[in-house]
C-alpha cells in the first residue's frame, strides 16, 4: 500500500464532500447537510490517521476513536464536539431518528454546527500538510 495515495484518496474524497455539504446548505437541506458534515469530518481524520499509522484506516465512523488513532490531542472542548457530530451520522441513518432529526435541523441549528465543522476541517487539513 502507498500510503500517500491513500492519504490523497482520503483528502480528495473528503473536499468533494465538502462541496457537496455546502450545496446541501444552499438548498436548506440542513440534515442532509451536517450529515455530510459528518463524512467531512470523518474523511479528512482517515486521511490522518493513514498518514501518522502508515496503515488504513479502520472502517469505524466514530470521529473521537478516529482522532484518537491519528494521534492529534485535540482540545476537550473538539472532542465534545466530535461527539455530537457523531450523532448527526446516527441520527440520519436509522428511521426512528430520522424524523426527530429534520425537526430539530433548523436554519440556526444547523449554521452553528456548520460553521464549527468547516472551520475544524479547515484546521485539520492544515495538519495534513
């Protein structure tokens, strides 16, 4: 495996979905949008988790055990939030969640999160360089 492509494939991956969340807020689809906010999230940590090990990256979407794996001490403060962002991939993949999760993912709601994901994305690709 080289892992640098690996890396890359991780990166990639994870500025199209970026994209994609972004385009996601513009239509106000704002669970589908912190949804992908999650796979963002989840992606750039894989790419750095591949980069510090050496080795893929489990299959696991937990963001905490990702950041953990790659190493990265990240203040108490982002790991409180890795945790809550956790739950935006629960909580839009199981119907009894579903329903629940439109109705909170207001305008507000969903700005608040958005902008903490992109700016915590932001930071961590910084780290990839």
């Amino acid at each position: 495996m080289d892992y640098k492509e690996v890396v890359m494939y991780w990166k990639k991956t994870a500025e199209h979905d970026f994209d994609t969340m972004l385009g996601l807020k513009k239509l106000k689809r704002y669970s589908d949008c912190l949804f992908f906010g999650h796979i963002v999230l989840e992606k750039i940590l894989k790419a750095l988790v591949v980069k510090i090990t050496k080795k893929q990256s489990p299959r696991i979407h937990d963001l905490v055990r990702l950041h953990d794996l790659a190493k990265l001490n990240l203040s108490e403060e982002y790991i409180l939030f890795l945790k809550e962002v956790n739950n935006f991939n629960i909580a839009t993949r199981y119907p009894d969640f579903k329903l629940q999760f439109y109705q909170v993912c207001t305008r507000d709601f969903t700005e608040g999160y958005y902008k903490r994901i992109v700016a915590l994305y932001e930071m961590l690709c910084q780290k990839l360089k």
